[in-house]
C-alpha cells in the first residue's frame, strides 16, 4: 500500500503532505527531510526507486517539482510510478483549464489527490471521474 | 510531460482573472505569501518565527465571530499548510469541524479535508463530526453526500459507524454511479477498521461486484482483497467472475476513458491479479481456471523498455520465459556499467535467474566483482549465498569451483550463513558419483589451501580457517608427497594468531590430531604443548593433551581415527544397543533407570501436585528434627525438604527397559535430527516459485505501445560495443536453445547437467547400509566423515560442549570407559561447529535518540512560547520538570512525575522518592504566567499517611511562586497503618494577581510498595524472627515458569518490583525479608510446589502479610 504522497520543490521544501498511516505531527518533519535527502540528489539517470528503510520510495521529477510516493514492500513500485504520472496528468488537465499555480491551490490539490488515493489504495485513476466532483462545485460556485 | 507543472506554474498571467470564484484572489495570495515567504527564507528559526506569526494570526481570526464561511475556509487552507509544516494547529480543529458543518460547496469540503488532515481515527473531536456526516448523507444535494461519503471513507470514528451504517448501505442502491462508488469504498473503510460489523452485508459486496459500473465494481474490489487474503478458501467460487472480469479488461471490453496510455485499466488489471494470484495459491484446479486469461495478459504486457525500471519487472518475467532476456539483452548489459547501484543489484538479480551451465563463468565473475565493492552487509550476504548455490549448481570444473568457492569465503567472510561451509564441506566429503572426480577435487582443494596458507593465513576469515583446517585434516593425505608434519607446521602457527577464535583453533588442532602420525609430528605436538598448554581455554587444553597423546601412541591413533577414505557412509547405532550391556549391568547395581529429561519433569509435577497441603510431606521429618513444636522455621524447613528431593527413587513409573524411543527420534548421527532434517527440505521449497506471483508481478507492468529497442548504433564507440556484445553473447548463452542445455530457473529440473548441488542430494537414495535413521541422516547438512563421526561418539568429555568438533577422546580405548547413555546421547550433538545464525539486523537506523531529543525540543518550545498552549495536565511526565528535582534526591529511586492539577496560571505535578528511611513527596509547582502568584501554600490531609513538610519553616507557611518559575515542596510520609493503596488529599491556595484568592483540590494516589523497605537479616536472624511473628497467611503464587530458574526469577521479580530483600535460597525454597517504612518487618517464606510458589507470611502487625501478598501477586501478574 502507500504510506505517504509528498510534493516537495528543489529546495527539499514540503509543498504538500499527505499520509496514510499515521505518522506524528512532530516525526514528518524529520522523515520528510530524510526521504528528500534520498531522492533530490539522485541523478536523473538513476533509478526512480529507492529502498528506505523498511520501505520503498518512488519518485518523479516534474520541472521544479518531485513528488516522491513511500510505498511498503508488497507495493509494487511501476504501479505507483505510473500512478505519479497519472496524477500529474490530472492536474494539469484541471488547472490549465483554471490557470494558477498549483501549489497555490493545495486545497484543490489535495481533493484530487483524495478521489485517487483512499486509505493507502488507488481508488480511481480516469481522469473525468476524478476530477468529476471537483468540476461540479466550481460550477456551483460560478452559477 | 515533464513540463506539466512548469506550464502551469508560469502561467501567471491569467490567474487573477480567470479564477471563478470572486472571494479568492485575496485568498490564494495570502497562502501565496506565506508560501513565497517560506521559500524566502533561509533558517529553519526565521520559517519558526514566520510560522508561528501566521499561527498567531490565523487564531486570532478564527475566533472572530465575523468570519465568513469564504474567509474561514482560507485561514483553514492556511493552518493547513502550518502543520504540514510541522507546526502543530491545534487550536483549528474544531473550527475545521464547523467549517465542514456550517460551510457550503467548496468551503464545506475544504471543511471535510482539513478535518481529514488533521485529525486521525481515535480523536476525540471526530465525534462532533458524525451529526454533520448524517445531515450531508441525507441532504438532496447530490456533492454533499458525496463529501460525507469521502469523509467517511478516510477518517471516522469506529464507534460510531453503527450510526451511519444503514444510511451507507442505502447509498448502495443510488442510481448515480459516483455515490455508489463512494459508499462501497466507506464501507471498505468499515471493513479496514471493524470487520465485524459489516460482517451480514456481504451480500450486498458480491452485487457491487457485480455493478455495472465498472468503477463501482473496482472498489470494490478493495474489500474482496482484504476478505480473500484473510480466507482465501471462502472465494473461491468467485474466481470464475474475476476471471471474466479481467477477460473483459484485457480485451479492452471497459470505456475508452478506462486507458491509460492506451492500456485498459492497468491498475484494475493489478488489483484483479492480485486477487486470483491469492486464490490460486496452492490450489492446482483453481489455478487451471485462470491460466488462459493469464497467458492473455502476460501476452498483452509488453516490456516497459526504460532500462531505468524494467528490470525489475524483467527479472520476474525471466523466472517464466527466459527468452524474453535474450531481447534485451544489450539493454541489461549496459545495467550492469550503471552508476545507480540498485539498477546493477537488480541486474545481476537477473543474472541471476538466466544463469545455465554455460553462462556460469561469466555471471558469476560479475557477481564477485559487485561483491568485492560491496559495503552493505546485507547484500554481501545475498550475493554470497547466490554465487555458492551457482557454483554448486552448474560449475564447469572443479578448480574453478574451489577458486569461485575460495573468492566466496574471502570476501563474504565471517558474515556467511552457516549453511555454505556446511554444505561445501558435505561436498566435499561425500562426493560424486565418480571417485577420480572426487579425489580431484579434494587435491585441489587441498593444494589451494596449502597455498594460501603459506601466504598470508592471518588475513583468512574464521569460516575460512575452520573449512581449511578440516580439508587439511581429512584429505591432505590425498596429495602425494606432502607430509603431514609439513601440515602440522603450516596449522601451528594459526594458534598463534590473535583473531583467532576458540572455536577456530578447536577446528585446527582436531586437523592436527587426525594428522599427527609418525616422529616429527610428535615434536611439533610437543611444542605446542609447551607453548599453549598453559592457556586458559580449557577446550584447547584439552584438544592439545589429545593431541600430544595420540602423536605418541601411532596404535591408538590409528584404532581412535581409522584412516578410511571416507567414501562409505558410516553406519551409526543410533539405539546404542553397543551399550545395553553397561546399562543393564548398572540397573543391576541399583541405578535408577534413564528417563528423559521431559517425562522427569512431569512425574516430578504429578508427584508434587499429589501433596495439597504445602508443607505436608515435610511436616514430620521437620518436627523430628526440631524441638519447638508449632513453630517451624523455615531454614530447618528447608534442608529437611532437600532429604525427599530424589524423585526418581519414587517414581511410580519407569520399568527396568532403557527408553530408547525419546532418544532415538531426536538424536541421530548429525545430532539433533528433527531440526537438522527439516533444513535441506525447507530450502528446497523456497526455491519453487510461485508461478501465479510471477505472472502477477510481471503482468502487473504497465503497458506501454510496442517500441522495439534501439539497434546499438555503430559509432565512434565501436570497439566498446563489440566488448558489450561479446559479453552479451557469453552471458546469455544457453538461452535460446532451451531443449539441450536450458537455463535451470528457479524450480524447474536441470535435466542434462548435473551441478554439484544436484549430486549432492541424490545421494541419500543411493547409500547402502543405514541405521534406522539413516535416510534422514543423509540430508541433513554435515560435513562429517566416517571419521569425525566416531570421534564424536567417542568423545565424552563433558568439557566438549558439542559446538566443536572432537577429533578424538582423550580416553585411550572406547571400552575401558564406557560413557554413560545419557553423555553419549547428548556428545554427538551437531559436529560442524555451530555456526551463528544471527544474521545481520535490519538497516533500520535506531532512532530512538532522534525522538527522544526531538521530544525535549517540543518541550522547551512549549515552555518558552507560552502564547501557544502550556503543558498537557495530561502529559505522563512532563520531561521539564526532572531537572528541578532537589539535587540530594537524585538518583534515588522514584515514581514518574505526574500531574496533580492545574489551573490558568499554576500546575502542580509531583512524585514520590524512596530514600533509605523515609518516602517523600515532591511536589513540583509550575508558575506558567507572567505574574507571580502570591501566599501559596499547600495543605495535605490523609488517613493513612502521617504527612508532614520537610524543608522550609512551619506548614502552611505563605510563599510567592514567581511567574515562569517552578517551586519545589517536600513532604514525608509515613504510613499510620498498612493498606493496599493509599490517598492523599490536598489543596493548592494563593492569591492571584488582582487579589482574587484562589484554591484547586488535588489528590494523590500511593500504594504500599511505597512505603516498603527492604530487611537484611542473615539466615540466624530471620529464623529467630519468624519465630518471633505471628498473623499467618499462606497463598499459592503464579511462578515465572517460562524462566530458566523460575524461583530465583520469581524472587528477584518480587525483589526488584516491591523492595523486598531475598535472605536465601535453599534447593526449591527462599527466604524473603522486608519491613514497612517506620514499621514492622515481614517475612516471606516461599517453596515451589506443583509448579506454583507456595509462600507463607508473617508479621507482626496483622495487615501487613495481607497488603504485601496482595501487591506480590499484582507483581507477577505483569508481564
């Protein structure tokens, strides 16, 4: 399953956070800082899978931004690193339709990331399914 | 695609103005510049300062009565992003659960989300969310139901789900598929936290399953999952269904929009695989049923080229086609030049899996150069044990199987699994089927040997040490023209070495032994005598005297180490029945018959448990032998009780035969045989594979189009791809023609070549004579020979502890001295040496330290940025306080600081310290606020406890306790009278700034062991004592059983739990002596019985025995 999705910026800066064990408030700071140390440095040639711990990291690289995926053992590391993918197809669809930066509106962000990823398990990954219930309350706000 | 999210970030311009919603601009940029603001900054203390500011303002905000719902929504986006940050937002939570209750549209759900973010499944707060969820899963809005729905499927409390429950499963039915979707996933939620109850609707599971939405069918998928991997056996009726279903993913049966990169639901199809592969698990029929959708989907997924992560998936397909390695062959060529050292793990894994008999050499070759690099343990390790079973399985020759062999126990070292010296020198000993091959071998081995050994021995590993010495020792006599005193004198001076271990230089001087024949070898014995005889290591002492012995005498040495080429299997008397006449002879002299050491224990248990009343069978004996009656002592008591120790003599049971049974099927030739048996079976299964895991994980690769891989272009690196391709060629040789010599996968039978391993285990079948236990004899892993064999059975020192080999007995024949059943049933115990089996721990750094400093952060951070909340009352031990315990208690044992109460400006926390004479309560009062809080003063009243202040003047005397400052109040307590627990009531008063007075009630809770000291008497002292006391009681307590001496353990438990002071310990009774503080003393007798401890009390003062007894069984009751 998976542990945690992070965004994070070049600068190993958290832009979103989101866990699905629970890991204390005062512990995801120092666990952040470590993944990011073991991905930010990689090459881009080297693999995009990175054992840590007693788990495994799979990340992407997207201009200024990684979002790296802690999975456990039993996960399987291609899934998750299409699932990345999928993920950030998504959200360019939704916001270069709306047009902001994106870390900007964590809010949106994060209920995307919701319909995709419940309790550790992907949930959904067609994109109008996804972005379905988000597209019905920007009509509502507009109407 | 890569540049997604920099389009999208760049794309400034039209921000403000296409934005929907007309409240947000001032909203996104305030996130914005507290976003932008902390990627400004450049210290972790300036993001503190920044965030704690933000965090100010935010409260402030939140608890203005004329926020908007539009507003809130912001400030919580915003707490949000403080915490994630790390920066705890507590003060948020109950506003993110009115922004859920009270917001509409987007504010509701950013309401739902903060809520989901912030709090987790056991809050408290969680609760006030249930009502919201109620009304929004019957509003008529349609996205309402659906947040609730999301809310639900994240984060609710298990207690509540009955509440909602029926309204989920009403959802069920909704015509609209996303709600339907939605309650499924809740209930997958419920089934995660409370399988229980959603227990009766699985029913309703099989018609989601059934949906014909295939989005309402794959969630609910993620309950079948769950449920198929906790019982497999109850679905199996459903394979035919996720057979079809996944039929009709493969064949692209579900919308367009289902694609991905134009493969049909990838991540559907890796849920289904995972499914079937758990139900076809070990179940040939149900494996049948999938196995044509299977091959359709493997056929489906084609490779996924990028180098960078197709091994992986590579490396699992192979264990099914090895051809599929040929494709790509240049592609894993150049993996294996990777920098990235998992990209090269995973490749030579690979390798790994395409090796044959004529890959071998190269892939092997690549296996030790990696393993030569190698810094992590782990992987040493595992290349170690795949380069051994490589070797084994398919080496061309046997010297490049002793060179591969020796590289292996060079550079895998110490570190090597057990198994690998064991089953090398197995090997060795036992052989092929041709004899020359065999004593090829052996020379070989022999002669590599005496090389290394004349370089630079003190660089070898131990393992390596032990297998060298034993070859030399076995076979050095294979070589021709090489004396055995050459050989002594190149093992000699490995005794010297300072690594050396025991162990090693009891392997080394067994090969001396076996070698010491004739004149010079004698002198070289002699002189290790001299130079070693004086060690402390009495095993070697003793090896050494075997040594200088059998050197001396070449008769005996040739009847005690006959010197067979050890090709026969020994024949093993596992009855030792070559001792029945000693036995039977003994018996006829009065000894008692051998039992074995599980069926004494339990007549010994039967025996006692017959006797009700504790002290019954001792009572007589004790009387006769003291004069005062009524009056026992316990010490008396004692050594009567140890006359009637010997069971045995009594024993209703037990004939005159040996008992062989119990002997025989745990000891064989290897020694203990039901553990040495197991393993080669064991390791045999591991290797199978799992032909539906294979399949699952190697179709489980997303699909991407056909691209055929890129041609090695010629270019001005040609010289270095012609090397690339001659290596391709020799690593994947053997590859394509499967039928003569194909690649040996995991599992599947080598049929034409016959690797080392192979021989090796078809040897028990074809063995001759065996004892009764022979044929699992022949499995097990031991390097022994004929010889070593009966050096064992010789041996029955009982310095030779089993965990060395004996070369020979320092007895001069086997009849002068016949060992006894019992030493020689235990002496042939394991002759490999054993081997440690600790592997090395998992990496996992231990950051035990990091939390704790991290922790005594938060605390002063908490202490100093008092605008943010003060300590938890509830706290278990508020870390800050310890350091303001008075210097003169320090150290003294004590219970943990807890809170007492609290109110706006003080909290009172304390703890009670044990001194040698007196209990004292600390009392720790904590001035958070700025001002001072005059005319403190504590009272404490309690019926049990005598309390009185200890430092400072008369009690009640007025004090100030400064703001930000912790005052320190002492008070001795004594017990008035005995009692399990005792309280202490008291009340904090002083005055507040504005004059107001004010008073907070607090209590204390203390229990005996408190006020329990321990008693030092000798054993004289306390008899007379006892004597003294009266008020008996007498109670049966649990024993700490599971100990190796159960009734020290169980004394030193109630020692170190309660104080008391253990006086003596006779055979199976103890003597226990403690006093209350100010008080009496009181005893304690105890006495195993029945496999209970039977104790017995007194004291003087007549409550006391009952409290102490009452807390002794509370002590054994924790674990």
């Amino acid at each position: 399953m998976i542990k945690f999705v992070l965004m994070v910026n070049r600068q190993g800066q958290t832009r979103l956070s989101r866990y699905y064990q629970p890991v204390e408030l005062g512990k995801r700071a120092a666990l952040e800082a470590d993944v990011v140390r073991g991905c930010l440095y990689r090459k881009k040639e080297e693999c995009s899978f990175v054992e840590y711990k007693d788990f495994k990291l799979v990340y992407r690289h997207y201009a200024s931004l990684y979002i790296v995926v802690g999975i456990t053992e039993s996960e399987n590391e291609l899934s998750v690193y299409e699932l990345v993918h999928n993920f950030v197809e998504v959200l360019d669809k939704y916001f270069s339709r709306v047009v902001s930066p994106i870390m900007f509106n964590m809010d949106k962000v994060h209920i995307i990331l919701d319909e995709m990823i419940q309790n550790g398990h992907v949930v959904e990954t067609n994109h109008s399914r996804i972005l379905a219930p988000l597209s019905a309350l920007d009509t509502l706000a507009h109407s | 695609m890569s540049d997604v999210v920099e389009r999208t970030l760049t794309a400034l311009p039209s921000l403000l103005s296409s934005d929907p919603s007309p409240g947000r601009p001032s909203s996104t940029s305030k996130l914005g510049t507290l976003i932008r603001g902390i990627t400004e900054l450049t210290s972790k203390h300036d993001e503190e300062k920044l965030i704690q500011r933000e965090l100010v303002s935010i409260k402030e905000q939140v608890s203005s009565p004329n926020t908007t719902m539009r507003q809130m929504k912001e400030l919580m986006v915003r707490a949000v992003y403080c915490e994630m940050l790390g920066y705890e937002a507590s003060f948020s939570y109950i506003h993110a659960i009115k922004l859920a209750q009270q917001g509409t549209a987007l504010d509701k759900r950013v309401g739902y989300l903060a809520v989901s973010l912030f709090l987790n499944e056991s809050h408290e707060l969680l609760l006030l969310l249930v009502n919201t969820v109620l009304k929004d899963l019957q509003s008529t809005n349609l996205i309402e139901v659906c947040m609730a729905l999301t809310v639900v499927g994240q984060v609710f409390p298990k207690d509540m789900i009955p509440a909602i429950l029926p309204m989920v499963e009403e959802k069920l039915n909704h015509p609209k598929e996303i709600i339907r979707r939605k309650a499924v996933l809740a209930l997958y939620k419920f089934y995660l936290i409370a399988p229980n109850q959603v227990q009766h609707i699985h029913s309703k599971f099989r018609k989601a399953l059934c949906d014909k939405d295939p989005g309402v069918m794959s969630a609910s998928l993620h309950i079948y999952l769950e449920m198929v991997t906790e019982k497999p056996e109850s679905y199996k009726d459903l394979v035919v269904s996720f057979v079809t279903i996944l039929k009709q993913v493969v064949g692209g049966k579900l919308p367009i929009d289902f694609n991905y990169h134009s493969v049909p639901a990838p991540w559907l199809q890796i849920q289904l695989l995972r499914i079937l592969s758990l139900l076809g698990k070990n179940d040939r029929s149900t494996s049948e049923m999938m196995y044509e959708v299977l091959d359709e989907s493997l056929r489906r997924a084609e490779m996924n080229h990028n180098i960078t992560y197709g091994l992986k998936a590579l490396t699992y397909v192979v264990q099914q086609d090895a051809n599929l390695a040929l494709q790509h062959q240049m592609t894993i060529i150049e993996c294996l030049d990777h920098a990235d050292l998992i990209i090269k793990r995973e490749t030579l894994e690979l390798l790994f899996r395409i090796t044959n008999g004529q890959n071998v050499k190269v892939i092997v070759e690549k296996l030790l150069e990696f393993l030569r690099h190698s810094k992590d343990d782990y992987v040493t390790i595992d290349l170690g044990g795949k380069v051994t079973e490589l070797a084994e399985k398919y080496a061309p020759d046997n010297s490049w199987f002793i060179r591969t062999m020796n590289t292996v126990f060079l550079l895998v070292g110490d570190q090597m699994q057990p198994d690998i010296p064991n089953s090398f020198l197995r090997l060795l000993s036992e052989g092929f089927e041709s004899a020359e091959e065999d004593q090829q071998l052996r020379l070989l081995a022999v002669d590599s040997y005496v090389s290394l050994l004349q370089e630079q021995p003190a660089r070898l590993p131990q393992r390596f040490l032990q297998v060298i010495s034993w070859v030399l020792g076995e076979y050095s006599s294979v070589k021709e023209g090489l004396e055995p005193a050459t050989v002594l004198r190149l093992l000699a001076p490995l005794l010297d070495l300072r690594h050396c271990s025991s162990e090693t230089k009891s392997w080394v001087l067994a090969a001396m032994t076996k070698l010491s024949a004739g004149p010079a070898c004698l002198s070289v014995a002699q002189e290790l005598a001299e130079r070693h005889g004086g060690s402390l290591d009495t095993t070697l002492r003793q090896r050494l005297h075997e040594l200088q012995h059998l050197a001396s005498d070449g008769e005996l040495l040739r009847r005690v180490l006959p010197c067979s080429d050890g090709l026969e299997p020994l024949e093993v008397d596992s009855t030792l029945s070559f001792l029945d006449g000693f036995v039977s002879e003994a018996l006829a002299a009065g000894a008692a018959p051998y039992k074995p050491p599980h069926q004494r224990q339990e007549e010994l248990a039967q025996e006692k448990a017959l006797s009700v009343e504790p002290y019954g069978l001792s009572l007589p004996l004790s009387l006769s032998s003291s004069s005062i009656a009524g009056r026992l002592s316990p010490t008396v008591l004692s050594m009567s009780s140890g006359l009637s120790g010997n069971s045995t003599e009594l024993s209703p049971k037990g004939g005159s035969a040996l008992r062989l049974e119990g002997v025989t099927r745990v000891w064989g030739k290897e020694g203990y045989l039901a553990k040495a048996a197991l393993k080669p079976e064991e390791a045999a299964k591991t290797e199978v594979p799992c032909p539906l895991s294979v399949l699952q994980e190697g179709g489980s690769a997303p699909r991407t189009p056909v691209v055929s891989l890129p041609a090695p272009a010629p270019g001005p690196s040609l010289q270095a791809e012609r090397e690339k391709q001659q290596l391709a060629s020799c690593l994947f040789m053997g590859l394509g023609s499967q039928g003569a010599a194909g690649p040996c996968l995991m599992g599947k039978a080598e049929p034409t070549r016959h690797g080392f391993r192979k021989k090796v285990k078809g040897q028990g079948s074809s063995s001759g004579a065996r004892g009764p236990s022979g044929d699992s004899a022949s499995s097990s892993p031991s390097p022994l020979s004929a010889q070593s064999a009966m050096d064992n059975l010789l041996c029955s020192s009982p310095l030779d502890s089993g965990s060395t080999p004996s070369p020979a007995d320092s007895a001069p024949s086997p009849a002068d001295s016949a060992p006894s059943p019992a030493d020689s049933a235990t002496s042939p115990a394991d002759p490999a040496p054993h081997l440690p089996h600790d592997l090395p721990a998992n990496n996992r750094p231990c950051d035990a330290q990091e939390d704790l400093t991290e922790d005594t952060d938060t605390s002063e951070t908490v202490v100093e940025g008092n605008s943010v909340a003060v300590v938890d009352p509830y706290d278990p031990e508020p870390l800050c306080l310890s350091p303001h315990l008075p210097e003169e208690l320090c150290g003294l044992p004590r219970s943990e600081i807890r809170p007492l109460c609290r109110d706006a400006s003080l909290v009172l926390s304390a703890c009670c310290v044990r001194t040698d004479h007196s209990s004292l309560l600390v009392v720790f009062v904590s001035n958070a606020s700025d001002s001072a809080a005059r005319r403190f003063a504590l009272q404490m009243t309690s019926g049990d406890l005598e309390v009185s202040r200890v430092r400072g003047g008369p009690e009640e005397e007025e004090e100030h306790v400064e703001g930000h400052s912790v005052a320190v109040y002492q008070y001795s307590l004594v017990p008035t009278r005995p009692s399990v627990h005792m309280e202490l009531a008291g009340r904090a008063s002083y005055q507040r700034p504005d004059g107001e007075p004010q008073s907070t009630p607090f209590s204390y809770g203390l229990s005996l062991p408190d006020f329990i000291r321990p008693l030092s008497v000798s054993t004289e002292e306390y008899g007379r004592l006892w004597l003294a006391s009266s008020n008996d009681i007498k109670q049966n307590l649990a024993l700490l059983s599971q100990e190796p001496d159960p009734l020290r353990a169980t004394l030193h438990r109630l020692r170190d739990r309660l104080q008391l002071n253990v006086v003596d310990i006779i055979a199976s009774e103890g003597i226990v002596a403690c006093q209350l503080l100010q008080g009496p003393p009181c005893l304690m007798h105890c006495r195993l019985n029945a496999g209970c401890l039977a104790v017995w009390l007194r004291s003087s003062l007549p409550e006391l025995p009952d409290c102490l007894l009452y807390h002794c069984q509370r002590a054994l009751a924790q674990h």
